[in-house]
C-alpha cells in the first residue's frame, strides 16, 4: 500500500474520526520535504513555568518539521522552530509534558512520542497507528512535494 497525503487532509481525516485537533495547532501545511506548523501555546490549559514567560514573550510558534529517518516502525523529526524570531526549538524539550498530555486525552499509548534534547523528535509511529488502526504495518514513513507518504500493509 501507498498513501500520500497533504497535513491538512490528515487533520481532516481525525476530525472525521471523530477524533479532537490539539486545539494549539493553528494551521499546518506542506510543502517540498517539509511540514509547517503553527501554533498558539495560549491555547494550552498547562504549561511549566519556563513556557509560561516565554509564551508571554512570544504565543505563536512556527516550526518547520522534517521526517530525519525512519527505521524500526520509529520516525524521527528534526523540528526547527521560532517564536518572534527567536529559536523556539531549543525549548522544545520543556513542550514533553503538554504533549504527553494532549496524547493521553487522545487515548494513545504513554510514551509514542519522545521529545529529544537536540531538537529531534521520536515518533513511534507503528504504537501510535496500533492504537487506533490494528493491523497497519508502516514500512516506510517521508515528506515529498508537501505530501506525507506512507508505504505499508495491512494484515
């Protein structure tokens, strides 16, 4: 099986899913190898006390996210990311707690998502679809021309 789709139809996919958008997430798109996104931090119901006076400083968040490998059913995201012009990316490991958060009111599996120091995140992709998709196998997981494309098959 081969999927390609935009960021934005994979939001639309998990509002038909019945599934709730992480409400800080204010628009996402792609575009060559990359996936932009923007969020408002305001929107989030907790921050630790490092974010707080930095969202204060600077709400809005643009990354750009890049699919770095894939191996193991594992991807890893290189995220560059700023606030004001500022690298926001570096305070990226201060987001872990919101995350795994936002993720367990998603009734997704503690631990699919690994925010690392160097600004890297691993996204345990075959745990994650599992939860919500059994049978899903992801061989392969790359951005090109603005699309996610995923190789895998079902069984």
């Amino acid at each position: 099986m081969h999927i390609r789709i935009t960021p934005a139809e994979v939001l639309g996919l998990v509002k038909v899913a019945g599934q709730p958008v992480p409400p800080v997430i204010s628009s996402v798109s792609g575009e060559g190898d990359v996936v932009r996104v923007v969020a408002d931090l305001r929107r989030l119901d907790t921050l630790p006390g490092p974010l707080k006076l930095a969202v204060r400083i600077a709400p809005i968040v643009r990354a750009d996210v890049r699919v770095a490998a894939f191996a193991s059913g594992v991807a890893t995201l290189e995220v560059e990311a700023n606030a004001a012009g500022l690298p926001a990316h570096r305070l990226l490991s201060l987001a872990a707690a919101p995350i795994e958060q936002a993720l367990a009111k998603q009734d997704l599996p503690p631990g699919v998502v690994d925010i690392q120091h160097d600004a890297r995140i691993a996204v345990d992709v075959e745990r994650l679809l599992e939860a919500k998709l059994p049978g899903l196998t992801v061989t392969n997981l790359r951005l090109a021309d603005g699309e996610i494309v995923l190789d895998g098959s079902v069984g």
